[in-house]
C-alpha cells in the first residue's frame, strides 16, 4: 500500500482542473433522518474526472450525504448546483438520471444478469439494441461477460458486486456514487475490484464520490479525502496530507490502522 | 356411502355429456369470479403498492382494516351492496341489482383486501433499498412501481389465488344480490346450495367436483406461473 504514489497523482489532477468550475457544487446541504440531523456540510465540491472518498466512522453521516448528493433521500440544500445547472425538486429526475449510485449490497433485481445491466438504460429510452451492446460492452469490461445470461440471485457476492458496477457504469454518469461498495467482499475480490475501478474510471473520465470507513481503500481509489465524524467534515485533503496530519483524534485512529499495516509491510 | 357413490356416478355423466345447463353455470361462474379477480387486482395491486411503500400518521389503521377485510363475511358484503343497489338505494338507478355486474362488484369487494394485504405484505418483504437502488438507476415513479411489482410477483401470484379461492367458493353474497335465478345469475356454489335443499344430493356432488376441479385448474396455472425458474 503506497499512499503516497496516490498523493502524488492527485497533486497533478488538481492542478489540471484547479480553474475549471466543479461537476457537482452544494452549499448547506443537510439531512435530517428519523429526527435526527445526520449530515450538515456547509461546501460540498466534486471536480470533473476527480474521485473523492467521504471517510469516516460507522455513523458519521457518509451514507446519509452520499444519498443525498444521490437526490434519494429528502434533504435540504441552499445550493446545489449539478453540470453547470441548479438542481431543482421538480427535476430530480432529469438530475438523477445523469449520475449512478453502487451501494454496499449489490441489490439486483431477481432476472438475469444482463436485463439487470440493460434495465437503466431502458429507462433512459435507449434503443434496446443499442443498450443489448452497451450491456456487452460493459459486462466483458468488468470481467463477468460470461454471467450474461445467469440469473442474478445466483451469483456470487463478488460477481454480484461486479454486474452492479457494470450496471452503473453502463449508464455513462457523468458522477458514480459509491457506497461502501467493496465492504461486503471477501479479501480477493475486494483487492481485485479496488485496484480495477481506479483505471476504469480514469479510462471513462467519470467523476466518483466514493464512502468508506476504511483509509487504506480511500488511499488506493481516490485523489481527495473528506473525513466526516458526527455528520460534520473535520478535515479534507489529499490521502497524503491527511495521512500525514490528521486533524481530530479520530482521524487519526482511522488512519493509524492504514499507518500501522503499511509499517508492518515496510519491515 | 351409495349416496356420495351415486353423486360422483351422476357428475361424471354429466360432464361426460356435456350437460348443457351445467356448462352455463360453470361458465358464468368462471366470468363473474374471473372478471371481479380481475378488478380487484387493477384496483387492488396499486394500493398495496402505495400502501407497502408509505409511511404516513394512521397508516396501522388502515393495515389493521385491510388485515381485517382479509377475513370479510361474504353475507355481510352481501348485504352492503344489497343496500347499495336496491332500487331505492343510492345505487339503484343503475338496475343492477340481481344481474351479474352486482355479483362481480360484491365479489370484488370480497378479493379486494386480500389482494391489498397479500401484495403490501410481498412489498414490504423486499429490501427497502431495493427501491433506493431501482430509483437510483434513474426509473421514475411508475417504473419503480412495475419493478417493485416484478420483484413481489410471488406474493402477487399468491394474493390472485387467495383472491380467486375467496371468491369463486363464497355463496352469501352471490346469493343476495344476484338471486340465483337459472340461466342468469346461476353460479356453481348457490346451484349447490339450491340442489341440496330440494333433497337432489348427486347433482350437488356433481356441482361441488366441477367447482372444485375449476377452482383446482385456476390455481394450478397460477402456480405453475409462481414456481417457474425457482430452483435453489
């Protein structure tokens, strides 16, 4: 695990996109859930082509944010503007539609495989012969072309997790939003997956938003780090900087485990 | 012992023969309990939907009505929309009182809560954030409303046959707002009841096995159709 050689790549991505205004740009988000206030961010900026990982704590309000960028959950905004446009209540869809969310469970629907794959794109009024290569395409790039026809419940949960990636990424969003996509994997999977998406989403220039509590993922997959604790963001920056100087206690104990395997690796 | 012999003796002559007053009978028993399953499911899938989805103050009492309606007296439906479509009741204008149409719409009422409470009940057993995942694919309302649907099928398959079974064997209603008059209003379950009451025991036998094997071959297709593709 090198997180510096991902600080060093984010540095060379900032710079490049330092002038260009943000893909996605929200001001006063909050959510409240339950009665509970679970997020409050007062600047939530995302660059185009950038990935950006929402660490923390179970608990700390990384879902609950990640779903509301998603537009899935009611939540409250003083701005919140998306590819250049405000993002209104009455066309969430429209917004939804230019963005794909993998959650943590790969939640297929009970068909198969590949009508999983095709689904959103059907529901965008794509040809469906368009779609039927579009779903090729994007299942051979995930590795799983060969599931195509296998109903989805049958899967195993790192195939699974593969179709839904596929599935999402089909869709071309111009932002992919990732919950904990990797936690219900097993080590193997979990690695194979994590080292193929950043490439993959460098090939397609798509912007992520990605959720982990785990640093050494954050560390591999993004260019930017944003650590939330109780619904708050304590500190942002790159993996590097916040490896190097967390801000609060906790930052520091979540970093501490990447920091301690990486000694263990050294030796 | 040579009663119930000589009753499924005479039902398979009759069906053997065609027994053209039989056939109607059946046939009408068929249209009306199909064409009220029917509605209820236009109706009553929707609601099940909107209401396994929902949240909203007083939702239990609603759930507690539907859980209730479940297990509706078919006399009692019977005598509501008697009330309703009696010639000076509110519907009475209609002249719907002892035809068919007044059976279908009591016997809708009578598959209704079934078909709500089984389908609420499929919906509610899915992950909840199945339906995060379908909207996030980008479906809108109707679409996340079919796919939820899709993904329910089994209950849904199951809430068509509670619905059909309650309906197609119910006689309280079917008596009191259609009449049972031959060749008009006529159904399998108040042909039995009438045969039995003039003492014809074979005819009632040979009634309740065709009621029985229509009610058998619906269910049977309908089951078919929920156990397709379910292997482990």
């Amino acid at each position: 695990m090198n997180a510096g050689a991902a600080g060093k790549g984010l540095l060379g991505t900032a710079g490049l996109l330092g002038t260009a205004p943000p893909i996605m740009e929200v001001r006063d988000l909050s959510v409240v859930r339950g009665g509970k206030q679970r997020a409050c961010v007062a600047r939530f900026d995302l660059q185009d082509g950038e990935v950006l990982a929402i660490m923390g704590p179970n608990g700390a309000g990384k879902s609950s944010l990640l779903l509301a960028l998603a537009l899935l959950i009611p939540s409250a905004w003083a701005s919140y503007r998306f590819l250049g446009k405000e993002v209104s209540v009455r066309n969430v869809l429209g917004f939804r539609r230019s963005m794909a969310v993998v959650f943590q469970d790969p939640l297929l629907l009970d068909t198969t495989v590949s009508e999983n794959v095709l689904m959103g794109l059907l529901m965008r009024g794509m040809p469906k012969e368009e779609a039927q290569g579009k779903v090729q395409h994007w299942l051979r790039r995930l590795g799983v072309a060969h599931l195509a026809l296998q109903k989805a419940r049958t899967l195993s949960g790192g195939e699974a997790q593969r179709v839904s990636l596929a599935r999402a990424l089909a869709l071309q969003p111009a932002v992919l939003l990732l919950d904990e996509p990797f936690s219900s994997l097993d080590v193997v999977s979990r690695m194979g997956l994590m080292k193929e998406i950043k490439p993959l989403l460098r090939q397609t220039s798509t912007s992520a938003v990605f959720v982990t509590h785990d640093f050494t993922e954050a560390a591999v997959v993004a260019d930017r780090v944003m650590v939330m604790e109780s619904g708050r963001v304590v500190q942002e920056g790159t993996p590097r900087h916040v490896l190097a100087a967390p801000a609060t206690p906790l930052v520091a104990t979540l970093v501490e485990f990447a920091r301690v395997m990486a000694g263990m690796l050294g030796q | 012992m040579s009663l119930v012999a000589e009753g499924i003796k005479k039902a398979f002559s009759m069906l053997v023969q065609g027994d053209p007053e039989l056939w109607r009978v059946t046939l009408l028993t068929l249209r009306v309990s199909g064409t009220a399953t029917l509605v209820s499911l236009a109706i009553g899938v929707p609601l099940g939907v909107l209401l396994g989805l929902s949240r909203f103050p007083g939702r239990n009492v609603v759930v507690s009505a539907v859980n209730t309606g479940m297990g509706l007296p078919p006399v009692v439906v019977g005598v509501a929309v008697s009330l309703l479509l009696w010639r000076s009741g509110p519907a009475g204008a209609f002249g719907m009182m002892y035809s068919p149409g007044a059976m279908v719409v009591a016997q809708c009422i009578i598959a209704l809560p079934q078909v709500v409470g089984l389908t609420m009940a499929g919906i509610m057993q899915l992950d909840p954030r199945l339906a995060l995942q379908i909207m996030a694919l980008g479906a809108s309302r109707i679409q996340l409303y079919a796919l939820l649907v899709r993904e329910a099928r089994l209950s849904i398959l199951a809430a068509i046959m509670a619905g059909f079974g309650a309906v197609v064997s119910e006689v309280g209603a079917s008596m009191m707002v259609g009449g049972n008059i031959i060749g008009q209003t006529r159904v399998l379950t108040t042909a039995i009841v009438l045969e039995v009451n003039k003492g014809n025991f074979d005819v009632a036998i040979a009634l309740s096995v065709v009621l029985m094997l229509l009610a058998y071959s619906v269910t049977a297709v309908l089951t078919v159709l929920q156990q397709k593709g379910r292997h482990v």
